[in-house]
C-alpha cells in the first residue's frame, strides 16, 4: 500500500490526518518501521489495529476523568482515587487510551462512600 493510498483512506474514514502526523502515528503506534537500510516498513495490521482505536468511539453514559472532575468540582486525582477505590469499571479509548468512567456510577460510589462515613462517625 502506497504512503498517498494510506492517507486517503484514513481520511475516506473520517481520520483528519496529514501526511507527517500520519508517519509520526506511523512510527509511535509500530505500523511504520524503519529497516536496517533506512527504508519504511508498512505493517497492514498494526494500521488496521491503529485506525480501528482512532475511529473507537465512547459509550453514552461514559465521561473521561477530566469531565468528571469537572462536573464534580473535584480534584482530577480525588476523581481517579475514587473510581480506583470503588473498583468502577473504565473503558481506555482511543489511540492515547483516555480513561473514561460511566458518571452515574461514579456517582452512585461517592452517594455510598459519604453515607457510609455519615453512619461511621454518627453525623
């Protein structure tokens, strides 16, 4: 496959992406390898795994810690320890594997967790 048939296809996808972002995912994500005599190596599936990420979309109910944080008015590493804490299912989208969390059950933790502690010291 030819370097100008790869970016026509990642943009018939809906992949905005230009010549030299696409070499530069090329080589960060292994579907572009350099041999040892300086030529490029295209590798079909690694491409096909790339575009398949890039084109993954979130699930409804689904928000990326950042807009937890946000909704919550709550520190993005107090967001990240509770849904650690609570053991809350997360989904990794996308090629930079952004970590999105379902908000009602983030939400339904933090409910349990403060009436748990409300009980525990009698408030």
């Amino acid at each position: 496959m030819k370097f100008k048939q790869v970016v026509e296809r990642c943009v018939g996808k809906g992949i905005s992406i230009t010549k030299q972002g696409l070499y530069l995912a090329g080589l960060q994500h292994g579907f572009i390898v350099k041999t040892e005599n300086h030529s490029n190596l295209f590798v079909r599936e690694k491409f096909e795994e790339w575009m398949e990420k890039k084109l993954e979309k979130v699930p409804e109910g689904y928000f990326s810690l950042l807009e937890c944080s946000k909704k919550l008015n709550k520190p993005l590493s107090t967001v990240y320890y509770l849904i650690k804490a609570g053991n809350l299912e997360v989904k990794k989208i996308g090629t930079n594997e952004v970590i999105y969390v379902r908000f009602e059950d983030l939400e339904k933790y933090i409910e349990i967790r403060e009436h748990g502690s409300e009980e525990k010291y009698g408030n």
